[in-house]
C-alpha cells in the first residue's frame, strides 16, 4: 500500500457520494412503485428496461445536459479539474426532487397524485436541463484556478498542485537540468514549468506518479511537447513525429540514464553525429514543432 500513498490526495467530494445515494434511492423506489402498481411479472422487466435505457441511453449519446443532470460521469477528477458548480446542482436537485415525489406517491399510489408528480418532475428536470446545459465537458467538469498552484524557485519557476508538493525536488532538478540543455543548445526555454493544463510547459504527472524516474519523464515530455497550432486544421502538421526523439535528446543530453529511454533508429543516427549537428538539429526541429508543412 505505500506506493499508493505517496502524494497528498484530494478530498473527498461529499457532494459526488450524495448524488450516487441520491441515485440509488431514486431506482430503488421507482423499482418499489411498480411493484405496487403493476403485477410483478410485468414490474421486473419494465422496471430492468427503465432503468437500462434512463442509465445507458444518455451515457452513450453526446446529450450532455441529460448526462450531467443524471450525474453519469465516467471519470472525475484530474489534479488540475474541478466539478462545475451548476452540474452539482443540477444533478443534486434532480434527484432530491425525484426521490421526493417517488415518495410521496409511494405512500398513497394513486393516478392525481401519479400526474402531478409527472408535472413538478418534468418542470424541475427542464429546469435542471437549463442550469447544466453550458457546461459542455463529458465529464462536467471545469479548468481548476490556477490560483491553487503553488509557485517557487526561478529559471524556471515550479508552480504545482499541493498534491504533488511531495515530487517538487525531483522536478525542479529535472527542470534545471533541462533549462541547461537548452540553453546550451540555443533554444529559448519557458520561464516556468507549471502544472496547469494550458501552460507553456506543462507538467502531467499527477499526484501519485511513482518513481523518480517516472517523474523526470513526465518533465521531459512537457518540455519537448507543443500544442496543436491553428494550421493543423488546413494544412500537415508533422509536430507529433518528432515528439518521441526530441524528448528522448533531451534525456540524453541531461545526463539522464539511457536505459530508460527509447532511442529510435532516426534518433540513433543522430547521436552518432558530432554534437554541434546535434545540437543544430535539436535547435531546427524544436523550432519547427509549431509549424505547419515542415517535415522534421
């Protein structure tokens, strides 16, 4: 177990937990209404069709608001997300209404009160639908404040997430390391290293990574990738073919151990060159990463 619990984890969202409760009862009186209402040779596969088709049916359509509103989330959260507001609501005051009034007809069956409830849920699932419907993530979640972030050091500043303030040396190291290289190389390095998702380099590796080396790994790659330019929509963008080698050079070239590395056949004529051609081509096919319609 003390591998899973290096890191501190983020707390627990109470609210997550309700909304399942919440969702559970929900079914649970439905299944119990039909019960009473229709013979159980017909209660039991209307209330398994119900149920498949209200859970499975929104899940694999790209009906967002009735996925948030239903609470059907495959994953959440990533270190640098957070659960939108509205969609918590949203979800939390569907299902409060929906157990409410599958109560209050579970009491006293009856088709006024079966009409009713039909009316006062329909109303409060439209207005459910309204609050969630700008949230457009599958996940309903948002971009966390970078305001979170914990920032020290210069050249380059570490801003991370109190969760991973346990891998800050590693990473600084790493990160110091790498600003040499580029610096060595000629190639401007980014001011900071920061694990926000829109950073200029970021790091992704999250609150419990595992070794060290996974660590340096994950810096490596921040600093090698680059966001998909505007012109990749239009014209060929050969950025990702160099993506490997570059972040293998740059490994390599700060002193990192080789065995944990992939060196490719491209790259391994490369290192056999002389280092000013190295560093040359490191320089050149950095600077091309954003570029659309130059080859690497």
């Amino acid at each position: 177990m003390a591998p899973l619990l290096r890191g501190t984890p983020r707390p627990v969202d109470l609210t997550l937990i309700l909304t399942s409760i919440l969702l559970l009862v929900a079914w649970t009186l439905l299944g119990f209404l039909l019960g009473r209402v229709v013979p159980v040779a017909l209660a039991v596969p209307v209330a398994a069709m119900v149920g498949f088709v209200g859970m499975a049916f929104p899940e694999a359509t790209n009906a967002m608001a009735w996925r948030h509103v239903l609470a059907l989330h495959s994953s959440c959260c990533l270190l640098d997300q957070e659960v939108s507001l509205s969609v918590l609501v949203g979800s939390l005051a569907f299902y409060l209404s929906l157990v409410g009034v599958l109560w209050w007809l579970v009491q006293r069956p009856s088709w006024p009160r079966a009409g009713l409830v039909v009316v006062v849920q329909t109303l409060v699932t439209g207005l459910c639908l309204w609050l969630v419907a700008p949230v457009t993530h599958p996940n309903g979640v948002h971009d966390r404040p970078t305001n979170q972030l914990v920032c020290q050091g210069q050249k380059p500043q570490i801003c991370l997430w109190p969760e991973q303030e346990r891998d800050r040396a590693v990473i600084t190291d790493t990160a110091r390391r790498i600003v040499e290289v580029l610096d060595e190389v000629g190639v401007t390095a980014p001011q900071a290293l920061s694990s926000a998702t829109a950073a200029e380099w970021s790091y992704q590796g999250g609150a419990n990574p595992g070794s060290d080396t996974v660590v340096r790994r994950s810096v490596v790659m921040g600093a090698a990738a680059v966001p998909m330019p505007a012109c990749a929509l239009r014209e060929p963008w050969h950025g990702p073919a160099s993506f490997q080698d570059l972040a293998a050079w740059v490994w390599l070239a700060a002193g990192f151990n080789r065995a944990d590395v992939t060196v490719s056949p491209t790259l391994a004529k490369i290192l056999a060159q002389p280092l000013p051609q190295q560093d040359q081509w490191f320089a050149t096919t950095m600077a091309a990463r954003g570029v659309c319609g130059t080859k690497p």
